[in-house]
C-alpha cells in the first residue's frame, strides 16, 4: 500500500481534493455576483472553512465569477482571532487590508486611496465607510469579506455590540461593493435571537442574508470519498459508513484511520475494532462540540433518540420509553434540522420512528450518561448543566432515569465485546 494517506484530517480542503458542496458554491458564487451576501450554516467541521477558501482561491475564481472575478477583493478573518479586546475599528483596519494593499498603496492619488485615509482618520465610522463603498463602486471593484466562526462574535467584550452589528447591517445593506459571507454554526434565526437584546424593535440584524446549510454528503460523494482507499473492501466502507454517517470530517477520521489499520496489516474483525476505538478516542471533544453547539430543546431531542436507538439494542429490551416518545412530535423544528442536516434518518423498527445516522454519537452520549448516572445527585448536576433540568414530567424523569441506567448496561455490553476482540462495532450495528 502507498504510504501517503489520501485521507486529510483537520486541516481545511484543498480545492483540488474539495467534494460536494456544488450546490451552495453555486448560488453563493451568484449571490456574490449580485452584491449580496450569504450565511453558511453547519455543525462543527462540516467544510465551512473549506468552502470559503474555495470561494476566494485564485485558482477556482474564473470558474465561480467569471468576467466578473477581476473586480473582487477577498478579505477572509477568523473570528477566532480578534482579540478580546478587539474594536470596530480595528475590525475593519484588519478586514480592508487587502484593498489598502491592491489599490491604495500603489495608488495613493485615486479617490477610493484618498477615502481610505479618511476612513483611518474618522476611526473607521460607517458613514466613512460607506462613501469609501462608493467609490470602490465607482472603480469597479468590490469587497468580498469572508468571516469565518462568526458565531464566536456572541461572546466577544466589544464587537458583540449594536454599534458593530448595526453597521453590518447598514453597509451590507446600503452598499453594492460589499458582500460577506459569513461562516457559522449557529443559524439565522439564532443569531438573530442572540442580538435580539440590541435591537428589540428594530429588523433583524442579518435579515440581509441568505441562509445555506452545509449537511452531510449524499451517498455518491460518501462513495467518492472511500474510493480514494483503493485498497478498502466493501466490508471496511461499510464500517466506516455505519460508523461515521454521511458526515465529512468524521468519514475523513475514520478512513484514515482505517488506512493505518491496514498498513499495519490488520484483518477484517480488528480493523473495525481499531477504527472504532481511535475515532472515539480522538474526537470526543468533536462530540462535545456538536452537543454544546445545539439548543436546549435539541439535547433533550437527542437523548431521547439516542436511548431509543440504544433500546434497540438489548433484546430483552430493558426500559420503557413510551412516556419520553410521547411528545416527540412536539419537537418538529429540532426534528427537521436534524433530520436535514443528516444526523437521523425515519425508521420503522426504532421506537419513535428515527435512527442516528451516525454510530458513533450513541457511543458518545452512552458514555455521558455513565458518568451522569454515578448518583442521583451526579444526574441532577448533569441536567442542570445540560441545561435539560424541568423539561421532563414526573413520570417522563422517572423513565428517563430508569433509561439512563440501563444506557450503562448497554455500554458496559459494548466494553465487554470490545475487550473480547468482537468490537463495539459489531455490537451496536448486529
């Protein structure tokens, strides 16, 4: 076998090696054409990153923008890198780096040069702002501002701010030379809520934009992406399917990890087992992630999935679930988003009616809840941090509980086949 992995786990995507995703390159790339700007929407490490770098690469330009690509200006931040004391000032100094760079140094005498200057004089207010807008309109030329974690902005001392996110919203929408594109894990319709507090009676701060969700990959582009183990059986992308689900990152972790298992010549039964075993290892904080990244109302929807689909596993079948699947149907817009961006999937044999696509967040959330069920007072804890405290009857906690515990024998299950060279693989999919 080659030594080279074809396989990348962490870092962003290549153009060359990008998959999938033609769909919202398409209309952000027309969107962008248009003067107008897009949020993309997904999980944790679902390609938001990658896409962007798609957007802006100089090798993909032509083919997105066309004639038009000459008048843009990429100019991409990540909020994970501004400061915490980081100003609105600063921001923009940092966002109009490239225009300063292209336009105004190696031509200080032309108008959007000589606005510029005044831009840094006034400290960057939006009215300069915008008449600097203008006369890059005026040259053709148009800012393409790519924030990526956009999210993280909630939770900064200074630009989580009217004044931030109102002239965001200001320029955006008064401006035909700006365009953003923003990354984030949280939709719309959450950010809109979070900023709520600035702007109680006034529109929505991001109503400019468009929403795209990144999901997960079709089964084609799954397909695709385990061809390039040209030495995988079918019986390993089985694995690696049932596994990780349809999701991008976790199929990338897992097929590299079951690239090294057969370099290390591993057979069938123990690569499953050796896949498994490092995906859950090396990316619980993933799990953790994508769990805190949810709503409330999302965490509760998933636990009581999550123990379905375990229930589904002990043939004697253990606990009741009836009082908890009782008002599933109340939960139909966690229900949607979920089952839109690939994690469930309808199912006639699991009570409630819905599979986790992806196995490997039931080992997770199995393992939450052993250490949640230590004690009463532990599960309590465990609750109320989760914010999950009080959304439950009586008779629905009673069942949650009585769940709970035996989530633990259903691990312990898992533990004792892994130990025994089965692989809790083979446990959770039969």
């Amino acid at each position: 076998m080659n030594d080279s992995s074809p396989f990348q786990v962490g870092n962003p995507v290549a153009p060359n090696d990008f998959l999938n995703r033609r769909r919202e390159m398409r209309r952000t790339a027309g969107r962008l054409r248009q003067g107008e700007s897009t949020a993309l929407v997904g999980e944790p490490r679902t390609g938001k990153t990658s896409l962007l770098f798609y957007l802006s690469g100089p090798e993909t330009q032509t083919e997105l923008y066309g004639d038009a690509a000459e008048g843009l200006i990429f100019s991409y931040l990540d909020s994970q890198s501004l400061g915490g004391q980081f100003t609105p000032a600063q921001f923009w100094e940092q966002a109009l780096l490239p225009v300063k760079e292209r336009l105004c140094l190696p031509h200080p005498e032309t108008p959007v040069a000589q606005q510029f200057a005044i831009c840094q004089e006034n400290g960057y207010g939006t009215f300069t702002l915008e008449v600097l807008f203008r006369r890059l309109h005026e040259a053709d030329r148009q800012l393409v501002l790519l924030l990526d974690e956009f999210n993280l902005i909630l939770h900064h001392a200074v630009l989580n701010s009217a004044e931030f996110y109102g002239g965001l919203r200001s320029l955006t929408s008064r401006c035909e030379s700006l365009s953003l594109v923003i990354a984030s894990r949280l939709s719309l319709t959450r950010l809109n809520s979070e900023t709520l507090i600035f702007n109680p009676t006034g529109s929505p701060y991001f109503n400019t934009f468009t929403e795209l969700t990144l999901t997960d990959f079709p089964d084609k582009d799954v397909d695709a992406l385990l061809r390039r183990g040209k030495d995988f059986i079918p019986a390993d992308r089985g694995a690696i399917r049932r596994l990780a689900g349809g999701h991008p990152f976790l199929l990338q972790a897992a097929a590299q990890a079951m690239w090294d298992a057969r370099a290390e010549g591993l057979d069938s039964q123990k690569r499953r087992q050796f896949v498994g075993d490092r995906l859950y290892r090396e990316q619980r904080q993933h799990f953790a992630d994508t769990w805190r990244n949810w709503s409330p109302e999302s965490r509760q929807l998933f636990t009581v999935i999550g123990l379905a689909n375990m229930h589904n596993q002990l043939p004697d079948r253990r606990f009741r679930l009836d009082n908890l699947l009782a008002d599933i149907a109340g939960w139909g817009p966690e229900l949607g988003e979920m089952k839109h961006s690939g994690l469930l999937e309808p199912s006639e044999t699991i009570p409630g009616g819905w599979k986790v696509t992806r196995q490997i967040m039931l080992w997770w959330l199995a393992d939450e809840l052993v250490k949640a069920m230590r004690s009463e007072s532990d599960f309590s804890q465990w609750l109320s941090s989760q914010e999950l405290e009080g959304r439950w009857t009586r008779n629905q906690r009673e069942q949650m509980i009585e769940a709970a515990k035996n989530s633990v024998q259903v691990v312990y299950q898992l533990m004792d086949a892994f130990t025994k060279g089965k692989g809790f693989l083979d446990t959770m999919m039969g």
